[in-house]
C-alpha cells in the first residue's frame, strides 16, 4: 500500500507522488512514516527530506527549510502533507551558491546567519551526495 505525499511551499508544489515510506527530520529527531501510520504532526527541522518511492522508482530527495509535516490515515489510505517553509529538489539546488553563502556567512555569530548557514550546508551536503 502506498503513502499519497505531497511536498509543499507558500510559493509553490515541489513535489507530489506515491512512495513507500517518507523520511523527515523534525525538531527533535528523524521520524519515518509508512503506510497505515498513526495520525502525526511534527515540526520540522532544516534538512533533509527522502522520498522513498514504490518498487523500482528510487528515491526523490530534498532540504526543507522547517515548517511541519502531518500524517493523516482515512478511508483513501495514508497521506504525508510536509508543508515546508521553503524546500528544493535535490536537483534544483545550486551547489556554487551554497557554496558561497557558507563561504560569507563562516564565523558570523547572529541568529539569522546561523539559520543561513544551516541552510546553505543542508543544500550542500545534499548535493554533494548526488555527485557521489
């Protein structure tokens, strides 16, 4: 049975689709749902997000920039709603722009270029995995 995702921002659909199981990183730890889970809501962290696609589909991957995730489970099956502050696909980021906002933002110390830098480095990390 499959889990009905949908990824979204103010701005826009990311993505949306069928997939076995759903991994976020939420405020207080990564969380994996599967079809027939309970009933949830989490906030979310800045980082990761992996879609792990039915059968032979692979897995679509993402940073999301906070926000929350909910899981609801009604007679249609189980439903991801991750409603995200921002979010890319791992193939939209732009690793020299990550890059350089890490490069700026190193050894400031107020929150907002704290938050900047959390997530310019989820941005690079993801998709330095790519290249991997």
């Amino acid at each position: 049975m499959a889990v009905d995702v949908h990824v979204v921002t103010p701005q826009r659909e990311v993505w949306s689709g069928a997939a076995e199981m759903v991994i976020a990183r939420g405020v207080a730890g990564e969380v994996g749902v599967l079809a027939g889970h309970a009933p949830l809501l989490i906030q979310l962290a800045i980082g990761p997000l992996r879609i792990q696609q039915e059968a032979a589909g692979g897995e679509v991957r993402a940073v999301v920039d906070g926000g929350f995730l909910h899981v609801s489970t009604g007679s249609e099956g189980t439903r991801v709603d991750v409603m995200a502050v921002d979010a890319e696909l791992q193939e939209e980021i732009d690793l020299e722009a990550a890059t350089r906002t890490q490069q700026e933002l190193a050894g400031r110390d107020d929150d907002e270029s704290k938050q900047a830098l959390a997530r310019a480095a989820a941005r690079v990390d993801l998709r330095s995995r790519d290249r991997s």
